[in-house]
C-alpha cells in the first residue's frame, strides 16, 4: 500500500515538473510573439531609431542598434561585437542626414555585409544647413549630406516622414504582414501628431523664443516650433574664451536663464555660463530610446526656460 502511494506521488512529482518546465516554456516565448528565428533582424544607428522601428514591426523585427545608449554619435567609434552583430541583418535604416558615425562607419558596416539592403530614413526631409559648420542660417545651402544639420529626428514632423519610409521598407521585406506593419504605422503616426500639435499649443504662449543649449542638437525642433537654438558648442569644438563671452552677451540681452546640455556632453563650460548668468542647467536628452516619452520631457523643459 505504501509503495502504492510513493509510486502515485513520484508520478504526480513528475507531471508537476514537467507542467512547469511547459508553463515556463510558454512564459518565455510568449503566447503570440514571433520566435526568434522569424524575426526580421534590422539595423539602425541611433537609438530613437529603435522606437520608430520597433513600433512598426512590433515582434516582427529584432532592431540592432549601433551606437549604444550614452555614447555620442558625432565621436563614437564602433565595436567588433556590434560589427558581428549588423553582419546578419539583411536591412539597414541610415538616419541619412550626415551623421559621424554613419559617414565615418557605413562603408565599413556596408563591408562585412555586402548584401544588406541600406536605407535612407531622411528621404523626403528638407536639411538645415549644419550649425557646427559655421555655415550662415539665412543664406546658407545645404549641397551634400555632410553639410546638413544632422540631428533630424529632433522634430516630430521630421519623425513622421522618417516612420513613413521605414514602413514602405517593411512591407517590401514582409508583404505578408503589410496590415500588421499599416496598422502599428497609423497609430504611431497618430501619436506624432498628437505630439506635434501638443507643442505647437503649448510653445505659442511662450514669452521669451530663444533657447540656450551646449550641444546644437534642437535646430530641427527650433525650426519647426518657432524657435531659435544659440549653441555654446562651435563647430563640434569646445567653445572658446571669445565665443563663450559671445553666447554669454547674448544670453543677458535676452534674458536666459537655463541652458541645456545633453547627457552625452561634459557640462563644464555650460556650468561655467550658467554662473555668469545665475543660470540652471537642465540636463535633456536628445539621443533617448523613448522618444515620445521624452519629446514630452524636452517640451516641458523648453517651456520654462
Ligand atoms: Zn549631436
């Protein structure tokens, strides 16, 4: 009897576990998540990229992003694990607009993948010319990818052109699921213009225009929004004693009292100006993973300073 029970309760042990190794399977995959081998491997460089891409693909697409969270990609030099990495994706989404990294890298990125399809998510987009350039604002053309403002995605409308071209991309490499791809598309571009019209609202009865920043990175936000960006930084260089005595002359006559800088920049100098003119430093990230999240961030910022 007894050796009745012990075999009943070894057998009961046994389904118990392997109940519990299924469960655990299916936690880990997901119930309607693509298995991994199904994903569509997509490379981009920069992190806001990631968002763009992940919220048209979805569980359809495994995005490798080049230039990690907290590095800058006006200096950053790429890694060999990330090199392996691009190897195996068969797209490329280029921010397009003449960032560093990708007019020092692609040809490199290009070379240990021949037969990745690269690009351009800024098709469409009409540049500013490059503030680090030292070019002229009003007068300044922009001939070549290299002599553009790079930091396009700063402005939602740039974001919605951007989405759309990576959308048109998807549905040539997976045709199968153009509706899954529309659908997330849509929504996301409803988001954007949720966003768009929430800082155009909110920026309109704000006083004073003109925004001091260490790093140019807002031009295309400034552009859009009716505002302007005085840089501390010049032509990707730290400021000089003349140029900083400049921005600081100019930030008295408007009466700024914050200065941003990026999480990816030494902030000495903008702490340094900010004592001149008894200035708070605000610290707003242009390279986030979450952008919608943080566009809302960076509008409350501008809004107060
Ligand atoms: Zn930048």
């Amino acid at each position: 009897m007894e050796k009745r029970l012990k075999i009943l309760f070894s057998v009961s042990l046994l389904i118990l576990a392997i109940s519990t190794v299924f469960i655990f399977t299916s936690m880990v995959s997901g119930p309607d998540e693509s298995p991994e081998e199904d994903r569509i491997i997509v490379a981009a460089s920069i992190m806001p990229q990631k968002e763009f891409i992940e919220k048209i693909g979805k569980e359809k697409v495994h995005v490798v992003i080049m230039v990690p969270s907290g590095a800058d990609p006006h200096t950053y030099e790429i890694e060999p694990r990330t090199l392996q990495e691009v190897s195996q994706a068969p797209l490329y989404f280029e921010v397009g607009s003449g960032l560093e990294f990708e007019l020092n890298y692609m040809d490199k990125i290009k070379s240990v993948n021949p037969d990745m399809k690269v690009i351009n998510s800024s098709k469409g987009l009409e540049f500013i010319p490059n503030p680090e350039q030292g070019l002229d604002d009003d007068h300044g053309h922009v001939h070549a990818e290299n002599e553009a403002d790079p930091h396009v995605w700063t402005s939602p409308r740039n974001v919605k052109v951007m989405v759309e071209n990576i959308y048109q991309e998807l549905i040539k490499a997976d045709p199968e699921n153009k509706d899954f791809y529309q659908k997330n598309k849509d929504e996301y571009i409803f988001e954007l213009e949720e966003l768009d019209q929430k800082i155009v609202q909110e920026i309109s009865t704000k006083e004073n225009k003109k925004i001091l920043v260490y790093h140019p990175a807002w031009g295309y936000f400034t552009r859009d929004y009716g505002l302007q960006q005085i840089a501390i930084e010049k032509e990707g260089k730290e400021p000089t004693p003349q140029s900083m005595a400049n921005v600081i002359e100019q930030a008295k006559k408007n009466n700024i009292k914050i200065i941003f800088v990026s999480p990816q920049f030494s902030r000495d100098n903008a702490d340094f100006i900010a004592e001149e003119l008894d200035a708070e430093v605000v610290l707003i990230d242009p390279l986030s993973p979450d952008y919608l999240e943080n566009m809302l961030i960076v509008l409350e910022a501008f809004k107060k300073s």
